[in-house]
C-alpha cells in the first residue's frame, strides 16, 4: 500500500469487494447492502484499532463476518436455506445470460453450508491466503482447508461433476490453471 | 421380470445398515477426504471467479459515498496509529 489515503478513500475502494462478499453471505441485494453500511458505519468508528500496513480488506470482512453472524444466529436454519436458494436466482446478472453453466454453478453454490460457502469464497474469489481466511473466521487454518474441500466436493455432486470428462471442453482452460495455483494445492 | 405391486425389487438393494455416510469430519487435521481431480478444481475455480467477478463488477450505489461523507463530516476520523504501539 502507498500513501495514506484518508479512512473515507480507503473504505471507498474497498466498497466493490465488501458488497461481493455481503452478496455472498446473504445472497439478497437488499440485505447485502445493509450489511455494507453496518460495517462501514462500525469500521469508521473503530478506524483507529485498525493497524495500518495489514490488510484492510481482511479487516474490513471480519468485522462484515461478525455483524453478519451476530444477527444471522437468530434465524432458524431451514428459513436461511430456502431464502439462499431463492436469492441464488435473483443474483442472476443481465450480463450472464446465455451462461447456463455459470447459473448452474450459482445455484449450487447457494445451497452450499454457509460456513463452507463463505471459506470457498473467501480463498477461492476474494484471494485470501488459507490464514488470513481462518483468521477472518476465527478458527484454524485446517477447518478453512476442509471446508473448503467439502465445499467443492459437494459442489461436484450437485453439478453431477464425476469425472473431468463430464466438463467437455473448456475454452478458459488459462485462467482456469491459474486459478488452480491458488486454491488447488491443498494438500 | 416380475414386478411385486406397490413392491420394490428383493434383491437390487443392500440392507440400509450398508449405507453409511462418510463422517462429517470436525478434525481439520483429517487426511481422509479424497484429493480432486485438477480439472475439477479448476473448472469448479473458473466458475467461482467468474461469478465473484461479476459482483464485484456491480456499481456502487451512491448511499454508500454519501454515508462516507456524512461520516467524514459528524465524526472526523480517528487515525490509526502510525507505528503499532506494542
């Protein structure tokens, strides 16, 4: 990081990613933007506790974690699955039509365990490394490591993934290796 | 082939005692989950990206800058501090 961009900066370009992984957290626009500004409203007040040189990003997604799981606790848990599933659809974007694989994928995604959704997320889209996922969450880098396996291997069973073959050729086989290096080398 | 009504065949199913569902391991030190294949992880990766990036694609509505600004204004912001005092 450069400089010292004022808190009101720094928050300003973290906003995209804190909507994204509010997105993914509640899978409903309206929720997720409340969500936002809960934590933005909470990070601005505890601006100071944030040490500078650490990732604000990750700092920011803790404090997004808890205020989210601090009202979260209250639903019951069949109520969240039924509304993850029907918010999976409304996060369809204009922009993805035509994509019958990726909506495929968002739906499963969705019905995912949240704790196994928010770690595939959080190292496998946002970039975190294994410990800075755990340290967001708040538990081991081993629980961040299986979740994440379970997320994936529950997602090949609802996308009816056996094998390699079933995923026919794959014209992003680039990025598709690059991204490979981040999240496939779990031992 | 006989079909016995409202019956399901005798012999094609093993006893339910048979299906056991793999634990839900709490350990994250269990080694026990099977490896992927790599095309796999990376199809299942591809996919993740792609849908990330397009939430993070979204525009940003304004309440958010105004609520910055509104902050900014009513309670100016406590530094962090410059070295880590510990």
């Amino acid at each position: 990081m450069t400089g010292h961009p004022s808190p009101k900066d720094a928050l300003l370009a973290e906003l995209p990613s804190l909507r994204a992984f509010a997105m993914s957290l509640t899978g409903n626009h309206d929720r997720a933007d409340d969500l936002v500004q809960e934590t933005l409203m909470k990070a601005w007040s505890a601006f100071a506790s944030f040490t500078e040189g650490t990732s604000l990003r990750a700092w920011l997604f803790t404090i997004m974690r808890n205020t989210f799981f601090s009202t979260h606790r209250k639903r019951r848990r069949e109520v969240q699955d039924v509304e993850g599933m029907a918010a999976a659809r409304m996060i369809t974007s204009p922009a993805q039509h035509g994509h019958l694989d990726l909506a495929d994928f968002r739906e499963a995604l969705a019905t995912l365990a949240l704790d196994q959704r928010e770690a595939l997320i959080l190292v496998g889209a946002s970039g975190f490394s294994y410990e800075e996922a755990a340290e967001i969450c708040g538990c081991a880098v081993g629980t961040i490591k299986s979740r994440v396996n379970r997320a994936r291997q529950r997602l090949m069973q609802i996308l009816a993934i056996e094998s390699a073959e079933d995923l026919g050729p794959d014209p992003t086989s680039a990025a598709a290796r690059d991204f490979n290096d981040t999240i496939g080398g779990i031992p | 082939m006989v079909r016995v009504p409202g019956g399901r065949p005798i012999e094609s199913r093993p006893p339910p005692t048979e299906w056991k569902s793999p634990p839900m391991s709490q350990d994250p030190a269990d080694p026990k989950s099977p490896a992927l294949d790599p095309r796999i992880q990376a199809h299942l990766g591809d996919q993740l990206r792609r849908l990330y990036a397009d939430m993070l694609a979204e525009p940003v509505p304004d309440r958010f800058k105004t609520l910055l600004d509104q902050l900014e204004r009513v309670e100016p912001p406590a530094a962090p501090p410059k070295e880590g005092p510990r």
